[in-house]
C-alpha cells in the first residue's frame, strides 16, 4: 500500500508534491534564527539527497519546524496570489512548486514516524497537528486570488507554448482546487473549512484508538499445551512477547491488521481459534477505544462534504478524477465478478467442511475454522506441508535473492548497504540504488519487522521525492510487519509476505524510478486505482520459476527448493482465491456503501449496515467475513482510500493484463523491464495513467488475465 502521510495529516487535495521546495527568504527575528540552528529539520540534510539525520532528529523537534513550516508556506502562498503582475506558469503554478520547504521536509518525516515508529509524545503532537494542517490546507485552496489565477493560466493553457508535462501539472491544480472547494460562495467555504476540521480531528482520533485497541486485544495464553500446531519458534516469540507485556510465564498473541489472523492456519485448539478470531472481529464495537461511532460519523461528515462541492455523494467525488470515474463502474466490476467468486467460495467451504468431517470434527464451518482446515485440503490436494516449504522462505534470502535480483534482472538496478547513513530504529536498514551504468539514483530504507508503535499493515512512503526542478533524487521507505525470530534464529516468511515484500518494492521503484520535472507529479503521485498497479505486477514476480529457484534456498544447506516442491507450490497458487477475492470484494463493497450514503442518511449502526451491504451483494457468506470490518478498516477511515479499497482491483486487472502480456515478450529479461521501467514507473502522473498503461500494452486491459491469476476463469 502506498501512503501519502502529508496528505492524511492534512485531510485535503494537497499532496507532499504542492509541499515540496524552496523555504521563505523572508527575515525571521532573532529566537526563530536560534531555535533554526538547533533544529535540524529547518535545514535540508547535509546527508546523501537529503536524506533525514535520524542521530539529530529529537520528538521535540518537530512541532516547531511543522508550525514555522506552515507559517512559511502561507506567506509564500500569499505571495503567488497577490503578486500584481500578470498570472504566468512560471510566477504561479511553478512557485507553488517550490513553496513548503520546510512544511514539506518536516512533515515527511514526522508522518513516517509517527505510522512506524511512534510514541506517546509524537501520538500527541499528530493529535494536536490534526486541525492546523486542516486548516493550513484549506487556508491554500480555498484563497480566491490565488485561484484565479490558477484559472487564467488553465483556460489559456494550450497557447503558452507549455510542455505536455506542464501542461498536465496545470491541470491538476486545476482539478484540485475545484475540488478542495476553491468554487465555493463564501458561506459555503466557511462550512467546508468546519467539516474538514472534524474529519482531520476524527480521523486521527480513529488511529490512535486502532494503535491502543492493537495493544489492548492481543490474546493471553495460559498454558503451552493450547498452542499445539505453532513451531518451537513461534512458542518462543508468543513468550516473549507475553513477558513484554507483563504476563510472564504465558504466552501472547498479537493481533494483525486483517480479519484473517495467519496463526489460525496451524492452532489445533479450537477455543483458542475463536478467542482470537472474535478479538480480531469484534474489536473497536465497544470500550473506551471503540471505533465504531468514528465510523458511522465520518460517512455522514463526508457525505455532507461531497454535497457542498456538487457531488450526489463522498464515492462519487472521490472517484472523479480516478479511472473508474463513477461509483456505478466500480459496482458493475464487482457484479461481473460475483458469480465466479462466490461459486468457487462455496466449493471451497464445501471442500473444508468435508475435510472436518473427514477428520472427526462434528461441528459446520465457522470463520475460525477456515485457515486451519484450508491447510489440510491444500495438504491432501496438493501434498503440500506449509512447514516442509517453510525453511526456503528465509528472510534475507528472499530480500536479497528475490527481491533485490528480480530487480537487477528485469530494470538493471543494485541495492548495495549503507550502514553509515543513521536510521530511526536498529532494525531498519538503509541501501543505495544503482542504475545499470553505475550512477547512483536513490536512497532505501528497509523497515520489515513488527514492533510496538508502529501501525499494522505495509506500506511505502518518501523522506524526498525525485524533482528535476528541485534537483532532489528519491529517498523511499518499505515498511511492514513481519514477525521477527528471537536472538540469533532465522526470521522466516510466509508465501503471503512473501509477495507483500515483492508488492511494496513495486511501489518503492516507482518512486524511485521516477524521472519527472515537477514534485507534484514525481513517482506515486498517480490516482488511486493506478498506483496498485506497478505493485500488484511486481507481486507476480515472486512466483516465477526462475526467481523463485533463485531465492526459495534452504536456510542451512543452501540448496535449491526441490523441483518436486516447487511445482506443488507453483500449482498451489490458485488454492482458497475464492476466499481471498470474496473477503477482499465484502470490504471493498461495504467502503463503496458506506461512501454512497447522503448526507440526509442519519447515523447507522455499524454491524447492521455491514451485513445489510454484504447481502446486497450476495456476498453474505457468514464463514467468510471481510478482510476488514469497518472499526478497523484503516484503508477506509482514517486512511487514504475512502470510496477507494476497490482500487486494489481495478490495478489488478492491469497488472494482471501487464504481466500476461509480458510473459509472451520473454519474461524476465532487460528488454521488456526497461520498456515498462520508462513508460509506467518513470512517467509518474506527467501522462494520463491510462494513455502510460497504453504507451507499455500498446491497448487497453482485458479482465481475463485477473481471472486467470486468480484461478476463477475455471468456474465459468
């Protein structure tokens, strides 16, 4: 997943792109100059592309430079839309360009932060930032001088001899303003000022509470003996971790962001698989950290939102300027596709409730009962041990065998260590990238491992993004979650991690692949449901043949995944995608119907109106509920893709399309990873994402290679 924390932070149009350049050369008083030289974050990084000096960044640090960062920022802005000259591209969009320096650098860092790294104070001053960088965004768009001037420049746009990829910057100022309100009566412009407020104070407010709720849900073990079925290993960690939190002598299992908790695949006890399926399911429905009255509050507020610009509701304008476009393309996707999902669903519940019958279990199918009985039939079908495949998949091997030499292979890059740059926490790791001719083209930062105070889930972000106006290169971070082995034993990964360290890669290339003039436009400043592509298509690489001989090694011997295994992996691929699509398809229709209320819709009682949605759709299979449910769908409330999770799809199909098409070009080989390197990931959003999918395909995507890559074309 990719995230845009300045854009979350602020709960507006604004991306870190509008944010990024030069600071104020204004005159500041004598007490701003002194706390300057002591904060490192009002001066650019003497480091590598300014990359952040972790060994002097201090909590208290930022507060100071986000306020003097907006307040620098708003003078500049000022500036632009009061300049008495003659509105050009040069003294207006390409200011804007250059304005928030300071905001930009600060908050680059801070929102990294305080998603992977965070603590009580950063927690405080994220709250107490909410509603000023709400307000400082709207201070910015909804300006009328500044706005229009922005206009001028757009209606005169193809007459002032502009370049293709000005002229594109142009219009996306233009569209952002509009729809941040800049075409709003003054009465209005004041609603939206107060309803952008309160969703920014709500938002953070929801994360907060899903961190705590994180913490507050794990499950307790008292003894051993219940957690039959989980390696030595695991054990340890689950002591561990129970130790950590005060219960020494138990064990603790922590919950991840999903429904679905990996740990139900190997528990034998059934009593236990519900206690943490139900913590999983039910959390944020009650308590002092419940979720659900954010939930149901922050759909109206949006809905009223969408109203006051114009639109019938939230799904609406957000998806106005995606390529779905409409509300109504992403329902007609979705209902194309049930039919197929939910039949291969049911013959998979039916399969499993065979298998628990088969082996004595006198009981239906239950939510908890999935993964564990799933990894029987994938046994018996396929003769496939998850425990036999689990030495190859260790996680060095697979960082460097896998990810860092499909890389190589198809893009011609290197990521060689830097262990002299500092990094935020002992386990991230930082890495140079090299291009093919050895120039050096960005900095990467590694974050794998799940640690207290840090948000669930995978994502990538930028400290800097690329800018041929800036002269800035990129500077990227990986975040995810996996579980790390005790001291001195080897970490190892799932098939399913396994691809999400392949997926944020895809993501992290695009941002730093990226070779754009304007910060607005640079690496994953694309819409929605085109930034998944590049990371969806770079997933598919993990389980090709040859990469996955190169990596799949024995941790200890070093030898190869047997041939006899690695085809039952390959053939196993399509195994349980009924359930996967079916649990990503239920959350992705309950943030549509949620997104599509009006604002006249008074609040609605959570769990009601999830399974009223899911019958709707006929997606109300009771052992199958949604990858999320809406108290803790981060993506969808507090996060960045409100009426948006359908995206993962919808760049599914295009990755899916892509890769296909790819395989009959050669595969893995240089020549078809360069062409896709310079027209997808090097473009960014300087061309219209659907003519950059043209520019690589040569026509627009089919859906066949989505159900083939799922295994679902076999249902119809």
């Amino acid at each position: 997943m990719r995230k845009s924390f300045i854009a979350i932070a602020i709960g507006a149009t604004l991306t870190a792109g509008f944010m990024a350049g030069c600071s104020s050369t204004e005159t500041k008083a004598p007490n701003v100059i002194s706390v300057q030289t002591q904060n490192p974050l009002f001066q650019a990084s003497n480091l590598q592309y300014q990359a952040p000096d972790f060994s002097l960044i201090k909590n208290e640090h930022f507060a100071p430079a986000l306020e003097q960062g907006m307040a620098e920022q708003y003078q500049e802005i000022l500036a632009i839309a009061n300049n008495p000259a003659a509105a050009t591209f040069d003294n207006t969009i390409v200011a804007m360009e250059k304005s928030g320096a300071l905001l930009n650098r600060a908050s680059s860092v801070f929102y990294n932060l305080a998603g992977s790294n965070s603590n009580p104070e950063l927690r405080k001053i994220q709250g107490e930032m909410a509603p000023k960088m709400a307000a400082h965004s709207d201070n910015i768009n909804l300006n009328p001088a500044l706005f229009a001037r922005i206009e001028a420049i757009y209606n005169d746009r193809t007459n002032l001899g502009l370049t293709p990829e000005a002229v594109r910057l142009v219009e996306v100022y233009h569209q952002r303003f509009i729809m941040a309100g800049a075409k709003l009566t003054d009465e209005q412009k004041v609603k939206i000022r107060a309803l952008n407020e309160e969703q920014s104070t709500l938002t953070n407010e929801f994360s907060q509470r899903l961190l705590r709720l994180t913490k507050e849900i794990a499950v307790v073990v008292d003894s051993k003996s219940e957690l039959a079925g989980l390696t030595d290993g695991e054990i340890a960690s689950a002591a561990n971790d129970a130790k950590a939190a005060g219960h020494d002598g138990k064990y603790l299992i922590n919950i991840t962001n999903t429904t679905r908790q990996p740990v139900l695949a190997s528990l034998e006890n059934r009593e236990l698989r519900q206690r943490i399926w139900e913590a999983s399911a039910n959390r944020g429905l009650t308590g002092e950290n419940e979720t659900a009255s954010l939930v149901s509050r922050l759909a109206k507020l949006r809905a009223e939102r969408a109203t006051l610009l114009g639109y019938e509701n939230w799904a609406s304008y957000r998806l106005a300027p995606q390529m779905a476009k409409t509300p109504e393309a992403v329902y007609s996707m979705f209902g194309s596709m049930v039919p197929a999902v939910v039949a291969n669903t049911e013959k998979e519940a039916a399969d499993i409730q065979a298998m628990i019958t088969k082996t004595g279990g006198k009981f239906e199918l239950a939510p908890w009962d999935w993964e564990f009985y799933a990894e029987k039939v994938r046994q018996e079908k396929y003769a496939l041990d998850a425990n036999s495949i689990r030495p190859y998949f260790e996680f060095n091997r697979v960082l460097e065998d896998g990810v860092f030499y499909t890389l190589k292979e198809l893009y011609g890059v290197t990521l060689k260590p830097r262990p002299d740059l500092p990094v935020y926490h002992p386990d991230v790791k930082a890495y140079e990238m090299f291009d093919a001719d050895g120039s050096s083209m960005a900095i990467f930062y590694a974050d794998y491992f799940a640690r207290e105070g840090k948000r669930g889930g995978a994502w990538m972000s930028s400290f800097v993004g690329q800018s041929f106006l800036e002269g800035t290169k990129p500077v990227v971070v990986n975040v995810m979650n996996i579980k790390k082995a005790p001291e001195g034993q080897p970490t190892f990964v799932s098939y399913n991690e396994v691809t999400t360290m392949f997926h944020e890669m895809g993501h992290g290339t695009h941002g730093m692949f990226s070779k754009v003039t304007y910060p607005s436009l640079a690496g994953t400043s694309v819409s929605r449901d085109f930034v998944e592509f590049p990371s969806t298509f770079e997933e598919d690489w993990a389980a090709h043949p040859k990469v996955l001989a190169n990596y799949a090694k024995h941790y200890e011997t070093g030898k190869p995944i047997p041939d006899e295994l690695l085809q039952k992996l390959l053939k196993s691929g399509s195994f349980n995608q009924g359930f996967d699509t079916l649990e990503y398809m239920a959350a992705a229709l309950v943030d549509m119907e949620w997104h599509s209320l009006s604002p006249d819709t008074p609040l609605q009682d959570v769990p009601t109106f999830e399974a009223n949605a899911l019958k709707k759709h006929g997606l109300n299979i009771s052992a199958v509920p949604p990858r999320y449910k809406s108290t803790y769908f981060a993506h969808a409330f507090p996060g960045g893709y409100s009426a948006s999770y359908y995206a993962y799809m919808w760049s599914e199909i295009l990755a899916a399309d892509a890769f296909a098409y790819v395989q009959t070009q050669g595969g893995l080989n240089r020549e078809i990873g360069m062409k896709y390197r310079k027209t997808i990931r090097e473009v960014g959003n300087s061309i219209a994402p659907m003519d950059a999918y043209k520019n690589f395909r040569g026509q627009e995507p089919t859906t066949e290679g989505l159900l083939k890559r799922r295994g679902l074309d076999q249902a119809r």
